[in-house]
C-alpha cells in the first residue's frame, strides 16, 4: 500500500508547474518586448489576461483538465514574481 501523498507534494506536483509555466510566460514575453523595443505600456496586462484566461479556459474543458483556485493564484504570483524581477534588473542594468 502506498502512502498517501502530503500537502507539499501535491503542491509540488500539481502547481509547482503552473507556477513555472507562467513565470517563464511573463519573463519571456517581457524580455522579448524589451529586445524589439515594444512601446506598449499594456504589454504587462496584456500578459497577466492571457495567464488568466489560460486558468480559466480548463472550466470549459472539463475533461481534459481540472480547474483550481490556487493554480490561479499561482499564476498571479508569478507574474508579480516575474515583473519585479525583470524591473529589478532593468534597474540595475542602468
């Protein structure tokens, strides 16, 4: 008989990739729009929507993946991670 799982290792296993998936989403788009020197001053929410409509697309498909409120946070925290981070190097760099 196996053990059942604990919290941290449904953490890590279940939104521990969220997490990742949208912190790198942000991080790359946010240095992709640096590199081309993208203007758009919306660009960040513009990111933060399409995290947020990713999360919520799995309640219309229910049957190909589970939706849960803490993955949606999660990728919220991501993406404030993500946009300090960039902001803190832009930063520095100068």
């Amino acid at each position: 008989m196996k053990p059942p799982i604990g919290f941290p290792s449904k953490l890590f296993l279940y939104v521990f990739p969220d997490f990742c998936w949208s912190y790198s989403f942000t991080s790359a788009t946010l240095i992709w729009g640096k590199f081309y020197q993208i203007r758009l001053k919306l660009l960040p929410l513009l990111i933060l929507c399409t995290l947020i409509i990713c999360e919520a697309a799995q309640v219309m498909f229910k049957s190909y993946f589970t939706f849960d409120w803490f993955d949606m946070i999660v990728a919220i925290l991501a993406f404030i991670l993500s946009m300090a981070n960039i902001k803190y190097w832009s930063y520095e760099k100068k």
